[in-house]
C-alpha cells in the first residue's frame, strides 16, 4: 500500500486516546483522521470521513466497540484495544487484524501497526508471491509458504520444516522472518517461528504442529496466545 493508512482512534479515556495518538503520530504508513471518545461520535465521523483501520476500545458507554462492529455493513479493518482478555474470541470472530490489551506499550503497538501494514500491502498487491527461494545443498530452494509447518534456528543455520521434508540452509532466523509473511507466521520462541494456520493444538507452553511440538518462550506467551487463542 503506497499511500498511508487512513485511521481513527476511539476510546472513552483520554490518557489512553493520547497514548495512541502518540504511537500513531510516530509511524510514518500511518495517517491519523480522528479522534473521538465513543462509538456513536465514530459513526457519525465515519459518515464524513471513511478511513481504512480503527483502534476501537471495546469497553465503552452506550455502545460496545464489538456491538458498534456488528451493526457496520462494511467496516474499516479494525485493531481492538481493551483491558480486559476475555473480549479476545468476541474481536477475532469479526475477523479483526489484532487485539491489544492495555497498558498498551510502543512495542506492542508496533506489531499491531505492522500487521495493518501486512494486510493493506497484500490487498494492494495484484499478485504478492507465496515463497521464497533459500541456499540449500548448493542449490536455491523453493520454499512455498503454504508448505512450511515451523522454522527451527539453530545458530548461523535454520531448519525449515514442511509437511514432506526438512530444508536446512545457511541463515538466520531473523533474515528469514522478515521474508515471510507476518500476518501467517508467528514467533514463538528465540529459535522458533509457526505457521498460524498449522497449529493443531496447544498445552502448557507447547504448541503442536500434529505430533510435533514447538516451544512458546516465557517473554513471548502472551502475544502468541493472545494471537492464535
């Protein structure tokens, strides 16, 4: 997406309103349209000014952030922002791009703001490649997204793991992450990055790709949760 994306802000506490201006003012894909304090004053600033992503609080007076979602025939993409994680299930069951619980700190906004980012990028794009090509056995190496279950980095190598066999290449976990797709794939763990779609289950600090399991760090758990849950 090459022009920025459009946004309004809605939340009926204004230390929290002024925290997110503040994040939004300092990410240059993005373009502030609005502020207001509840969702009756964003539906009539929506009719005046259409934009493309909300950060919605959901807890609100009058009106839900989910309750106004519901009754949008065609909403914007929206970010929810709450205090409270049990409004998790309720924002991705409308299909929202993410779900930040407060206090919410510059680091988690970036993510936020970086899936948008992933989302406009990849619906502006006529065709945006599904895989890369990695060094392996001194060969270049197709690697199709939709294929790949985990990465596992071990040192200066990465193991990619798909459903029909191992890829070992010469790389970083890091150099390969910022190749895949952000809004498919998920850190997990210093050494581990997931397929969203491929996980089958979750126990303990585990998550399971069929009878493989992949690690969740103590520092990441509540971001991959918050994510897949």
């Amino acid at each position: 997406m090459n022009k920025p994306i459009s946004c309004i802000i809605t939340d009926d506490e204004p230390y929290a309103r002024k925290g997110l201006q503040a994040y939004v003012e300092k990410t240059g894909f993005l373009a502030l349209k609005g502020i207001c304090e509840d969702a009756m004053e964003l539906g009539e600033m929506l009719k005046q000014q259409p934009v493309d992503l909300l950060f919605l609080d959901i807890q609100m007076p009058h009106i839900s952030g989910v309750e106004f979602l519901r009754q949008l025939a065609n909403p914007p993409k929206v970010i929810f922002t709450t205090a409270f994680k049990e409004y998790a299930i309720d924002g991705f069951e409308l299909d929202v791009l993410d779900y930040m619980l407060k206090p919410i700190s510059h680091e988690r906004f970036m993510k936020a703001a970086y899936k948008a980012k992933d989302y406009f990028d990849l619906k502006g794009s006529t065709n945006p490649p599904n895989y890369l090509f990695v060094k392996a056995d001194g060969r270049l190496e197709k690697i199709v997204f939709e294929e790949v279950l985990f990465l596992e980095g071990m040192e200066n190598y990465v193991i990619i793991h798909t459903a029909g066999k191992k890829v070992i290449t010469h790389s970083t976990l890091k150099s390969l992450m910022e190749k895949l797709p952000k809004s498919a794939f998920l850190q997990t763990h210093k050494s581990y990055i997931i397929a969203v779609n491929k996980i089958s289950a979750v126990e303990g600090n585990m998550l399971y790709v069929g009878d493989k399991q992949v690690p969740i760090s103590r520092q990441l758990r509540e971001l991959v949760l918050g994510r897949i849950i």
